[in-house]
C-alpha cells in the first residue's frame, strides 16, 4: 500500500475495498464502494427512508397514501373495499359509432361521416355505393 491514508474502505464486511473515491449511502451514511453503494448491495437497514413508493389503486388509479410501518397491501386492499370510486358501469367505450347500413353491427372508435349523406358508417360501408347513398342523385366514385 503506497498511499493508505488517502480514500476510505468499503463498509460492506465482505469487501472492504480501498476506494479513493468511495460514496457515501444517503440512507445510512456509511461509506461504500461503486459495487455495493445501491441498498440492496449492501442490504441498507435505513433504506425505508429514502426508497419511498406511493401505491396506486390498479382500479381507479388514485394514488394511496400509506403510513409509516404499514404494508401497501393491506391499505389498497382496504380502499378497494371502502373507498374506492371505480364503477365498471362508467368505463368509456371506445367504439361507440355504429355503422347505419341496414343489417350492419359494426361500432369504429371515429366517425366515418359519408360527404354525400352525412351518416355514419363503418370503414366498410363508408364509401357511397356501398351504403347505396341517398344523398345526391348519382354517387361521385365508383370505387
């Protein structure tokens, strides 16, 4: 060792690496080398400071605030129970512009307006021969 007093040893027991540039943990203020300064690479016992999440409910997507020493589980389970504002009822449909062509059930997600007729149609039936357009006296393509 030419130079010991300059840098500082890795804390993680297993390493102990001489690091002349080591990090210190925001969490825990311990220093560390560039291979264990994550929390989980040095198994942080104060990791729960800094490594906050906020759970979100998977139903309305509202965010859960949790306090300190509960489990997220256990609380988004109890809003999905209580307090939960979601409604299977009030989910928008995408498609919801049905085709006028007689017999036809097709929904688009757009409207698929005819130029001639003005009615909605589905990308099937949007050109006007295919919905036999009354709109003008004769149709303008015959694709």
């Amino acid at each position: 060792m030419e130079l010991p007093w300059l840098g500082e040893h890795c804390s993680e027991r297993a390493c102990k690496q001489l690091d002349f540039l080591p990090l210190k943990c925001d969490a825990c203020g311990e220093v560390f080398c560039k291979d264990h300064i994550r929390y989980d690479d040095h198994k942080c016992s104060s990791a729960y400071k800094k490594n906050v999440q906020v759970p979100v409910c998977p139903l309305c997507n509202t965010p859960i605030p949790v306090q300190k020493g509960e489990i997220p589980d256990v609380v988004v389970g109890a809003h999905m129970d209580k307090d939960c504002k979601y409604n299977p009822a009030q989910q928008k449909r995408i498609f919801t512009n049905k085709c006028l062509k007689p017999g036809c059930k097709r929904k688009e997600m757009m409207k698929v307006l005819c130029e001639q007729c003005g009615g909605n149609f589905c990308i099937k039936h949007r050109h006007p021969l295919d919905h036999d357009c009354r709109g003008s006296s004769h149709p303008t393509s015959k694709a």
